[in-house]
C-alpha cells in the first residue's frame, strides 16, 4: 500500500490530474515550439506520463484512487475523478502507446512538427479524462476534447481524401456527441433527491429508478454515441476511410485508444445505468455486433491495401467484444477488460509494421509487395509475432483474452445462442485466413524492389521492441493485467 494513501489526503489523490494535466500543458506549450524540440517535448511528456499511470496501476491493487472538488455547483457537477482497475489499465494503455508513437515518429519529417505534436498530446489528454471521470458532464468535456484534436489531425496531415473523409467522421462524431448530451442532460434531471446531478452514482440511481418505456428509448440516445465510437456495424462507415487518409500516428491513437473510448463508456455509462434497457435490446445489440464480425471479416479477405484489412481486422474484434459485453457474463466482462488492453497493443503495432513498409516500398499494395524476409528480416520477424497475436495465437497476449471473450459468448442453453457462437466463432478463422494471406504476401515470394533499401532504425527497434515484449511477456504470464481489473466485472452490473 502506498505510503500517501489516507483518507482525505489530498495529495496523493492529486497526482490522477496529473494524467490530465501533463499532455495538455505540453500539448498547448508544443505549439509554441518550432522543429524538433516540440518532438523532444513530447517524448519527454509521453515518458513521465507513462511512469505517473504505471505509479497508479501499481498500487491499484489495494483500492481506487479517486478526487473530486467542487466545479460548477449550479449544474450539479464536481469535478470528480477515479482510477479503478479498468480505469487505471486503459490509461496505462493510452502512455504506453502515446510513448511509442513519439518514439517510433521521432524520425520521421513532419510539416509544422509543433501543432502535430501537441495536437497529439491534446488528445491523450482528453483520452486520459474520458478513462477517469466519475462525473458524466466531465466525462463529456473530455470526450469532446479527446475527438477535436484528431479533426484537425486528420483534415491537415492526412491523405489526398482527407477533407471528404474527415467531414464523414465529423458528422457521424458530431451527431453521436449531441445526442450523448442530451441523455446525460435528461438523466441528471431524474435524480430522485430532486436535485440536478451528474455524479455516476446518482446517474446510475436515476437511471434505475426510470420506468422501462422511457429505458428503452434514452437506451438507444446513449449507446448511438457509442456505437459509432467502437465502431459496431451499422455505425462503422466512417472508420476504414479514415484510418486510411490519416497520418500513421493518428490512425494508431484512433485504433489503439479511442475505440476503447466507446467500449469503455459502454460498461461504465451504460450497463449499469439503464439496466432494463440493456436487458431489452441486448439481442439486438449482439446481432448487430456479430453481423459486423462476419460482415468486416470477409471483407478483410478480399481487401490488398494492408491499411483497409487492419481496419475492417479492428472492427471484426471490437464487434466480438461488443457482443460480449451486452451477454453480461463474469468471465466475459473480465476478459473485455483484458482484451481492451491487448487488442491496443496488438494493433499499434500492426500500424507501425504497415508505416514502415509504406515508407520502404512506397505502397500499401499487397499485389506490389513481397520478399521482406529477404530484404528485411527483422521487420518480418516482427511482422509475424505481432500478426499471429493478433488473431490470438496460443502464448501471445491475444489468447487468453479471446478466451475469456468467447468462454463468456458462449451460453448453449437455446439455439439462438449457439448460433450467435458459431456466427462468432467464423471471425477466428476467417481473421486467419486474411491474416496469414497477409504475411505470405507481404513477406514471402518474389522479391518486389525497395525504394528505401534499410531494415530498421533505432527508434523503430525501440517502439516495436516495446509491443514485442509487452506480447510475449503477456502471453506467457498474464496475471499482473488479470489482477489489475480483477472484480470490476462485479461492480459494473451483477453478472452470473
């Protein structure tokens, strides 16, 4: 146990604004910056936020770490945050991933690196507030902090689409956020103490407190929201046209970090706020996300940009761990949280494979690549483990997870249900089929001409020396990950 903790002992619980405050701070002194000091800056901030959220994760083991001071009485909101187990995970994920982007983009020549760097770090820092509040009008000012940066991101260092397909992400982001609002406005209202509140606890009493008929429908006003954060079939159209014209490094907090976003609102802001609702349309919801399993699943298969089968590969997972969610299952909850974690490493370092491989070869075409293992060993090596963690090979971080995920899917007392598992199950097989067409393609075969004859740098050994490790070390022994969120399945909704 920490020798700060005590009750009421305001400075250790003070150090959760730190996760907040260092990227802004460093993200708005970022800007101010001209050339390479901005990435120095924002190495060096990624690195101390790292070790805060570790420090954090570290004794989450004994209890929570929460704060909370007054912000705007009138409205019924305190500026409140905690790190629990889940809490804690995901915002060690987000330092652990911001860290090797600026690694791993340290080279790389960026026009007006300041703006880039501190829109970044803007970003994880409305990221880290997203994973921390434990009031929902705080938990939105962050939301909306997080996704604004990557607008900006996107339409100014994206691709020759970018204006287009940043105004698709706009809209879908825009209208999901307003009607966010307008929930969380309406349950705050409810409160059966009269008084307007945006506290979770009261959020969660109001909600239960609703009649089912009006469940029913703020149900579908919250989770739109997040739906199309995750993303989940229907809502998903934005998400392989963006993460395409992006530049690597936002497509990496997009995909590592800010689906997470949805799912993580999911089991905090909605599961155990509006119980009779999730009851009525978990079907619904679970249809849904398996449809998209098969649906970007088969899709992955045919696509040759590597970039597009990443990202139709992202929501065939995010899908999986959608359904599970609204199964509601102990296990199944447990090893969301797993998976929440290990999906982002897995994927980050699938994008940092694809960037060098674009920047080697000048293209994403797997028709127009081939022969890495000959020209570029090390980058094949790491090619394949990060692959085949992906689709969860047995003694990768990727197994136990989809285990605990598919042990929760799976309920055989009736034959809808053992359908949704078989439907469910075919993401295994067809994400092996894409996944290893990939690498025979990318690294096997006739050896296509390099236009950038190197394997790799230092600072792409670092970043993915970092994932490789984190993989392994995971894969074989997983406890540390299994402890952090242990028991915070219990305390989202009473699962069996």
């Amino acid at each position: 146990m920490s020798p700060f903790r005590g009750q009421g002992f305001l400075l250790y619980n003070m150090i959760l604004i730190l996760l907040i405050l260092i990227p802004l701070l460093s993200g708005i002194l970022s800007f101010a910056i001209k050339g390479d000091g901005a990435k120095t800056l924002a190495l060096i901030s990624s690195m101390v936020t790292l070790a805060v959220s570790a420090y954090i994760s570290g004794t989450n083991y004994a209890q929570p770490v929460s704060f909370s001071h007054e912000w705007i009485p009138m409205l019924g909101t305190r500026f409140s945050l905690l790190a629990d187990g889940m809490s804690s995970m995901l915002c060690l994920l987000t330092g652990i991933v911001t860290m090797v982007v600026m690694i791993s983009n340290a080279n790389k020549d960026t026009e007006n690196p300041g703006a880039f760097h501190g829109f970044l770090l803007l970003a994880q820092a409305g990221l880290m507030g997203v994973f921390l509040a434990s009031d929902a009008l705080v938990f939105y000012v962050f939301w909306e902090l997080a996704l604004i940066p990557v607008y900006f991101l996107c339409s100014r260092w994206g691709g020759e689409k970018r204006i287009p397909v940043t105004f698709k992400f706009f809209v879908y982001t825009f209208v999901g956020s307003l009607m966010l609002l307008a929930g969380l406005i309406y349950l705050s209202i409810q409160n059966p103490n009269g008084v307007s509140s945006f506290a979770w606890a009261d959020l969660v009493q109001a909600g239960n407190a609703l009649p089912e008929a009006q469940q029913l429908w703020l149900f579908w006003l919250i989770f739109i929201a997040f739906a199309i954060k995750m993303p989940i079939f229907p809502f998903h159209t934005w998400q392989p046209d963006t993460y395409e014209q992006s530049p690597t490094p936002v497509t990496i907090i997009l995909s590592a970090l800010m689906v997470k976003m949805g799912l993580f609102a999911v089991l905090r802001w909605l599961l155990p706020v509006l119980p009779a609702g999730v009851a009525y349309w978990s079907n619904t919801v679970v249809i849904l996300s398996v449809i998209g399993i098969v649906y970007a699943s088969c899709i992955a298969i045919v696509q040759t940009d590597i970039k597009r089968l990443i990202a139709y590969s992202s929501i065939a997972h995010m899908g999986l761990m959608s359904a599970v969610a609204f199964m509601q299952s102990n296990v199944g909850m447990h090893g969301i949280m797993v998976q929440m974690f290990n999906h982002g490493i897995n994927i980050t370092g699938m994008w940092l494979i694809v960037s060098m491989i674009e920047n080697r070869w000048g293209t994403r075409d797997m028709t127009k690549l081939g022969g890495m293992a000959t020209v570029a060993p090390r980058m094949a090596i790491a090619l394949v483990i990060i692959s085949l963690a992906n689709i969860a090979l047995p003694l990768t971080n990727g197994f136990v997870g989809e285990f605990m995920l598919f042990n929760g899917l799976f309920r055989g007392d009736s034959v809808a249900q053992i359908v949704i598992m078989v439907f469910a199950g075919l993401g295994i097989i067809l994400g092996a089929v894409y996944t290893l067409n990939m690498i025979q393609k990318t690294a096997y075969g006739n050896v296509a001409e390099m236009t950038v004859n190197k394997d790799l740098s230092i600072n792409e050994y670092a970043g993915l020396a970092i994932i490789i490790s984190l993989i392994l070390f995971l894969g074989v022994y997983p406890k540390p990950l299994l402890d952090l969120t242990a028991g915070i399945a219990s305390m989202i909704v009473p699962v069996s």
